[in-house]
C-alpha cells in the first residue's frame, strides 16, 4: 500500500514536471516567435538604411537557432509525459536527456566564445 503510494507521487510529481515543461516550452516558442519577427522588421529597416548593422540579424539568427533546440526536446518531454504517463516514460526521459545535453553544449559554446574574445 506505501510502495502504491510512493509511486502515485512519484508519477504525479513527473506529471507536475511535465506540465511546468510544456509551460517553458510555450515560453520558449512564443519567444522564438517575437525575435523572428523582430529580426524580420530590423531586416526591412536595414533595407531602408543600407544594411549598416548585418552582425545584428545574424545575432538574431543564432538566439532563435539556440531557442528553437531545446524548446523543442522540452516540448516532446512535456508532449509525451502529458499523453501517457505510464507508456511513454522512457521515451519522454531520453527526450529530457537530449534537452539538458543540447543546453550543455550551448553553455559550452558559449563559454568557448567569451574565452576566446
């Protein structure tokens, strides 16, 4: 009856992980979605002004790029949790895995490039 007990947290705290998850995941989209308009607005003004600041749409590129990955390992994780529990488990954590490795290497890279400027 405990060890029924415990599980039944265990899943119910992985569904209230899942579903904070999902709720990142939406964060992180909506995000990528505001910078890919504003790049597309900075790039008509470019247009207009002669394409003066080109280092700044490509900043804009390499943020989405760096949103767009692991929100959408996030968003599986939440997908595939919220679906069934039970079923998916494995499957969801692999997909947890690869978010948290896809944040490493951006946090790597990023290291690298403020040692080396």
């Amino acid at each position: 009856s405990s060890e029924h007990q415990a599980i039944d947290e265990r899943s119910e705290m992985i569904y209230k992980s899942a579903k904070s998850a999902g709720i990142a995941a939406k964060v992180s989209w909506f995000v990528l979605g505001l910078s890919m308009a504003l790049t597309l607005i900075f790039v008509g003004l470019l247009i207009l002004e002669g394409w003066r600041y080109g280092a700044v749409i490509w900043f804009e590129l390499v943020f989405a790029v760096l949103i767009y990955l692991p929100a959408k390992k996030l968003s599986a994780f939440s997908n595939l949790i919220s679906s069934n529990p039970g079923e998916n488990c494995a499957e969801a954590f692999e997909q947890l895995k690869n978010y948290l490795r896809t944040y490493a290497v951006i946090v790597l890279l990023l290291l690298l490039v403020f040692l080396l400027l």
